[in-house]
C-alpha cells in the first residue's frame, strides 16, 4: 500500500512509497515502515509528522530530524532508544516504555501502585531497576526538559 509522511505545517508531501503491511495496521506502524524506508532513500525528514510513529528497532543515525513534531511537541533531535523487555524513547522531556507515553516529571513521581497499573509484576520489578539508569541517560543526554516550541505552534 502506498502511505506519505506529511509536512507538519501544511501537509504537503514529503516522502511517499510503498509500504508492505496490512490495511488495518495502526497508523505508528504505517508511519514508521514509511519512516524507515525515507531514511534508506536518504530523504531529509525535517518539518515531518511523526505524531504516533512506532520507531521500534530504527536506526536514525545520520537522519535529520530537525522540527519534527511528535507527542505535540517539536523536537530537534532523534530520542534515545533501548531495547529489554519494554522499547524506550526518551524524547525531550517525555519518555515513552512500551506504550505508556509520560512527561519525565511523571514519570519520576510514579509510585509502585501505578506501574503495577500499567503491566503487573514483571513491570514494577523491571522499573524498579531500570528506573535509576534511564533517568541518568535523560540527564546526561540534557532531556530532562520540554522543548521550546516556536511562535507558531504556541499560538495555535
């Protein structure tokens, strides 16, 4: 099926191709076979919609990323990704394990009964002892706060 990654100011089209999926996937998977393919193809993604994308395994090395627009917020440069048992991002101020999306505020202030909320044991103890050293990595990375937004997107 053929899917385009859309400017985030005026929705012309950046990049458009085929992408092998079904039809009834969720748009983050659409969106980032799409991704994955602009990326091969060398295109610049700058100023893209990425609202949604599923970058799980992606390598962005290299890609420009400059005003791309994800979680409602525009970001100028890929987040941090690891992989265990949960796929992380860590975006400016935000973190995203598995599907649970949070600012790092929240994140941090998050206590046992709400991440049991969120996948059971396994995810306590796994946030138990990753918690320290993903919240280092936002710090080291200078993550720890949102990102500026132009006048333009603040009016809006």
């Amino acid at each position: 099926m053929k899917y385009a990654i859309k400017n985030r100011w005026n929705g012309s089209v950046i990049f458009e191709d085929e992408i092998e999926c079904a039809a009834d996937e969720s748009e983050g998977v659409k969106l980032g076979l799409a991704v994955r393919r602009a990326v091969k193809a060398g295109v610049n993604l700058a100023e893209s919609n990425l609202t949604g994308v599923n970058l799980a395994r992606a390598c962005l090395t290299g890609v420009n990323l400059t005003g791309v627009k994800a979680y409602g917020y525009t970001f100028n440069r890929a987040p941090i990704q690891l992989y265990d048992r949960y796929s992380i991002e860590i975006w400016d101020g935000f973190m995203k394990v598995g599907c649970e999306v949070h600012l790092l505020s929240e994140w941090h202030g998050f206590d046992d009964r709400r991440i049991l909320e969120m996948d059971g044991k396994g995810a306590l103890e796994w946030w138990q002892k990753w918690k320290p050293a993903l919240f280092a990595l936002a710090e080291a990375g200078d993550r720890m706060e949102l990102p500026e937004q132009p006048a333009q997107e603040q009016a809006a």
